[in-house]
C-alpha cells in the first residue's frame, strides 16, 4: 500500500506502518516530528468518497440508479466490498482493502454473554437495535441492488457475515473522518495509510481538509521522537461510543457520559402549548440530553420536565409573564419532578446487570481478561453507572434543599408557594394554608398521609 501511495503522490516521508504491544498497528514515526507540522498528505485521488464511488465507471451507475438513493456508509461500504471482489483493474485501492484488519472489537461483533456484562446501559440498548437495524438494510440492499445486479454483486462474496456487509460498515464507523464543507455539506471519507493513525486523548485537532485540492492532511497533534507512535484526536467521546464505533475503551474515561432520552406523547394534555414552550427553550417533545462527569444534571434536564408538568393555571399564569420556566414553577412542583428523577434514574441504576461494585471488584481480581471484549463491556457500565449515580445524587441535594426551603416557609400556600393572596387553612388539619380550592386538591395526595395523622392526633 505505501509503494502505491507514494506513486500517486502521497507524502510519507519519515513514517511507517509498524506493531504495536498492546494497541496493535498504527503509525511510528522515523524522524522528530514539532507540533504542528505536516506529517503526511494523501492525495485525493486515493480517497474513498462517496464522489468517487460514483464516478467508477462500473459501479457508479449502479449506484447512482438506487432508489431511494444509498446512504452515505452503505455507498462507501459496498464501494469497499466491491474492489475487493474485483480480480483486476484496482490495484490500487486493493491494496488498502488488504491492509485493513480482518475483523474488528466493535460492539456488534460480541458474543452474547460478552455484551451481557454491559447490559442496562445505553451501549447494549443501542448495539441490540443497531443488529437488527444492520440484517434489516442488508434484506433491503439484496433487494435493491445486489440480487439485481448479480454479475457485480455475487451473494457469495457480498454476504452479511465474515467480511461482509457488517464488516464493511465497521470499517466506515472505525475509519471514516469527517469533515464540513466551505458551502456547509457534510464530507465523509477514507484516506489510506491515514485511517491506520490511532486514537490518544493527550494529542489536539490534527487531521485536515483541504477543500481547494482534495487533499487529506494530519498534522503532528504534539512534538514526536523518531520511533514514536502518531496518534490523531477523534474528539472527547465517551467509553460507549468509543467501544460501539472504534473497538476499544479508555479506563477511568474523563468523557463518559450517559445520554438521558426525555419525551412526551402528542396526545398528552396542552402538548401543542408545551411544544412551543420547549421550543422556545430551544429543546424539543423528544430531547437527548448527555450527563457527563463534569454536568451530571444539566438545567435542559429540569427545563424539559418544568414544561412537561405545566397545568392548565400555569399555563395562563405563563401567557401573562408571570412564570418562567427556567426557574421553578414552585415548591410542590419542583418536589414533584425531583421525586421524579430520583425515582427514574434509580430505576436505570437498577436495570443495569452488574452494579458498580460488583464490576470494580471483578476487573480488580481479573475475572475479565484485559484488552478483551468483555473487559471493555465492563468499563462502558461503569462509566455510565458513575454518572448516573452522580446524577441521583444531584437530584437528591436539590429535592432536599426545596423540601427544606417549603418546610421552613409556611406563611404561603403549601402548592404554588403565593403569599400574595388571601390564604385559607386546610380545613381538617389546619396546618398548612392554600390560596385556592385548586392548589388544595392539587396538593392532597402529597398531603393526605400527614393531614390525617395530624388529625388523627387532635
């Protein structure tokens, strides 16, 4: 690959491909390299895009022709298969075809019990949907292109398994970089000998497209001896995407993270009302919002579920600006979904097949081979349950706060907190005050346990 490369105008000077204990292959340098400085150029003749796979004469009509049209990894992914089904004429792009490895530790490529240790977390959900949703476009790709195009596409080369179809998105999740345009399009490629630069945390924002030449660069990421590893920045992912699309993980990763999915049905009460208050909040009916080490708990979180709580009074008192739902609508209510979020996400805690312990005391004690499939399914539960447990326990300072603050306060009304209107006193306990009949009823399932032991006291 690298003599094809230089043929073709590549700048390798001073690399090469080399193994690595532990990481496997990647890039060594041969000489120092300053941060900065250009490492290597690939042409864009040598690029794998979705405008040249269109532009192969033999494959591009085929692919132009799809209808619907090809997504941008299904084009790329049988642009990959397809030269390597090729007996001749792609000598070129063969060559990078056989330098990619054989088999990849993305998450869809686990045995069962091994992504068993990850179960609960997003990971398992995603990678489960992802294997269906991979045999499901595989049905269709048989369907729209190869079983009409058998000359090109014989089904006993472009199967789904070994290295296949599967194999072939892998090799685009794993190696692709992107990119945006000067005119805003999106831009998603391979660039040979490039894509075998490893990933490292500790290096900046080295790889470059130039847009005028079609050229691929990456820089040095950091200051390099001769016989050092070349690493590139793929971006502060978190152990789960790390694992799902690039095969390995990062122990004690600073990103994890746990994407917390929020939503609401369209046909639940004033959802028309509520979807233009989120969206004036800049969120949306359905919102994905990511708890992270360092914000386990972000506002958006409260935002959303303020709006989602709104009833008929605070809805008016919002159309008259007397509301605003960056802040709490008041006690009751804030107890309410704070209650709320401490209830649900000890339920995802709970979900989980391993707790946090038991995980730490494993992989302390070895049971899980380091490096292996099941060692890496273990870190990515980990780091989610260390969130989500960071989470809770926001929650619960902030409802503790709120319960005291309302505690302390008995002078308004024991729903919405008014004390700006006349107050009437619980008719059965008189220990607490409402400015309303409508605050009162709202407000009894909180209150009818202690009401009634306070009457039962009298």
């Amino acid at each position: 690959m690298e003599g094809w490369l230089r043929e073709s105008g590549a700048e390798l000077d001073g690399l090469e491909l080399a193994h690595f204990p532990a990481i496997g292959r990647g890039v060594r340098t041969l000489r120092c390299f300053k941060q900065g400085e250009r490492i290597l150029t690939i042409p864009s003749g040598c690029l794998w895009t979705v405008e040249h796979a269109y532009a192969d004469a033999v494959l591009g009509p085929v692919l132009r022709s799809a209808q619907p049209p090809l997504s941008v990894e299904d084009t790329l992914a049988i642009y990959i298969l397809f030269v390597r089904s090729r007996e001749s004429g792609y000598d070129g792009l063969r060559s990078h075809v056989a330098a990619l490895p054989a088999s990849y530790s993305s998450s869809i490529f686990f045995e069962d019990d091994e992504l068993e240790v990850c179960a609960g977390s997003s990971l398992y959900t995603i990678t489960r949907q992802l294997e269906q949703r991979i045999e499901e476009d595989y049905r269709g790709l048989v369907v729209r292109v190869f079983g009409l195009h058998l000359d090109l596409f014989p089904l006993n080369k472009f199967t789904i398994e070994n290295v296949g179809y599967k194999w072939a998105l892998c090799t685009v999740w794993s190696r692709a970089m992107d990119f945006v345009l000067p005119n805003g399009n999106p831009l998603r490629l391979l660039a040979p000998f490039a894509d075998m630069v490893n990933h490292s945390p500790e290096v900046k924002q080295c790889h470059v497209y130039d847009a005028s030449s079609g050229n691929l660069s990456i820089l040095a990421g950091k200051d390099y001896e001769a016989e050092d590893q070349v690493f590139i920045y793929y971006g502060p992912m978190p152990n789960s995407r790390l694992l799902r699309l690039y095969g390995f993980v990062i122990p004690d990763n600073p990103n994890d993270s746990y994407d917390l999915v929020l939503s609401t049905h369209p046909l639940a009460p004033f959802y028309e009302q509520k979807q233009k208050l989120w969206a004036s909040a800049g969120l949306n009916s359905t919102c994905t919002i990511s708890l992270t080490l360092d914000d386990p708990l972000p506002k958006n979180v409260l935002r959303y579920l303020r709006i989602q709580r709104l009833d008929e009074s605070d809805l008016a008192a919002i159309a008259l600006q007397k509301i605003d739902t960056n802040e709490k609508i008041s006690d009751s209510k804030e107890v309410e979904i704070l209650r709320f979020l401490v209830e649900s996400i000890g339920s995802l805690l709970d979900s989980f097949g391993t707790r946090l312990e038991k995980l730490q005391e494993q992989l302390a004690k070895g049971v899980y081979p380091v490096g292996g499939n099941a060692w890496a399914a273990a870190h990515v539960s980990l780091g989610e349950q260390k969130v989500l447990r960071l989470a809770r326990k926001r929650a619960e300072d902030l409802l503790a706060a709120v319960e005291s603050e309302s505690g302390n306060d008995r002078d308004g009304c024991a729903n919405c907190g008014k004390d700006s209107v006349p107050l009437m006193l619980c008719g059965k306990c008189k220990g607490i005050k409402y400015c309303g009949r409508t605050c009162q009823v709202a407000h009894y399932k909180e209150h009818k346990a202690a009401c009634r032991a306070t009457t039962a006291k009298n």
